[in-house]
C-alpha cells in the first residue's frame, strides 16, 4: 500500500501558497541549483522584472546566511543536526511572494541575531539604505564572513518588516525562522 505522506504534504503545500521548498543541508550547488529554480519559475509566471530580482536575491542571502552559520559550527559535535536542520520556502502570499527559511542555532546565538532583525524592523527604506552604506564602511572584522551587510540588504528589498520567530528546542538549541514578504 502505498504512503500518503507525500500527498498530504503536496496538500498542505498548495493550501499555504508554497511554491519551492527544500529541505535539508545547503551546499553552493543546491543554491545555485535552487536559485535558477526560482528565477526560472517567476519568469514563467511573468512577474515583474523587480520582484524576480528581489525574490532571487532574497532567496540566495537567506540560503547563504545559514549555509555560513552551519558552516561556522563545523567543529562542534552537534554539527550535523545543525547543517541538516534547513530549510527554505517560496511561495505567495496576499500582495506579492514571501521567502522563509530556518535552521537550527545555538541559543547562544540567538540573542545578537534577534537584536540585529529588532534593530532593521522599524527603519524605513531611506534609513535601511543609510544603516548599508554605514555597514560597507565598517572595517571587517577578523574571520567575520562578509560584510554584515545581508540582512540588511533583505530589510531594504522587502516590501514589509521582516518576520522571525525563534521556538526553543533544548537548552542547547532553538530553531530560528526568517520571513521577508516581497
């Protein structure tokens, strides 16, 4: 007898406008791989130029967000529950699209990255795109992984604040959740 797991799931997809998901540990490849998904899929419904970008960008900073956190905790030996732990999702939503991802981090982790979001929520376009340039200028810090320019950048090219939660699992970890609405 066959499983109805995967029709349930297809159900549960279609009802919550989810368009792609994937889930599971991110590699360059599977980005890459997913992102021209994405592009190719927006472009076959013929959205806005713009928003393509924007979902695409999105799409690719969230993914590459947890793919260096997953990657910073190589040495630990919880390392693979968090590398197989994401997850992102497409899909639509009332006025536009959204872009969710999660993952597993450290509880540790969680106070500075929710400090950061709650800082972007209330800034308006003008004052994203004033808090990026700030950011360029600031001298990178040794073994930071970029510029600490990504979710800021997710600030400015979405249309409404961003959404996260983050849901304790142990005292170890929490799963931590990105929503940006485009």
């Amino acid at each position: 007898m066959a499983h109805t797991g995967l029709l349930e799931l297809q159900n549960y997809l279609s009802q919550n406008g989810i368009l792609i998901s994937f889930s599971g540990r991110f590699s360059q490849a599977i980005i890459e791989e997913l992102g021209e998904a994405v592009k190719k899929y927006l472009e076959s419904e013929e959205h806005p130029k713009n928003d393509i970008f924007n979902v695409f960008s999105i799409f690719v900073e969230q993914t590459q967000n947890i793919k260096n956190y997953c990657e910073s905790k190589k040495f630990l030996t919880s390392y693979e529950r968090i590398a197989n732990s994401c997850i992102v999702t497409i899909g639509k939503c009332e006025g536009g699209n959204y872009i969710s991802s999660g993952n597993i981090i450290e509880n540790s982790d969680a106070e500075k990255l929710t400090a950061h979001i709650e800082e972007l929520i209330p800034l308006d376009k003008i004052s994203l795109k004033k808090r990026y340039k700030e950011q360029l200028k600031q001298e990178l810090l040794p073994g930071s992984l970029g510029a600490g320019v990504g979710l800021i950048d997710i600030a400015r090219k979405a249309s409404k604040p961003l959404l996260y939660t983050v849901s304790r699992i142990d005292q170890q970890f929490s799963f931590f959740t990105l929503k940006a609405i485009i």
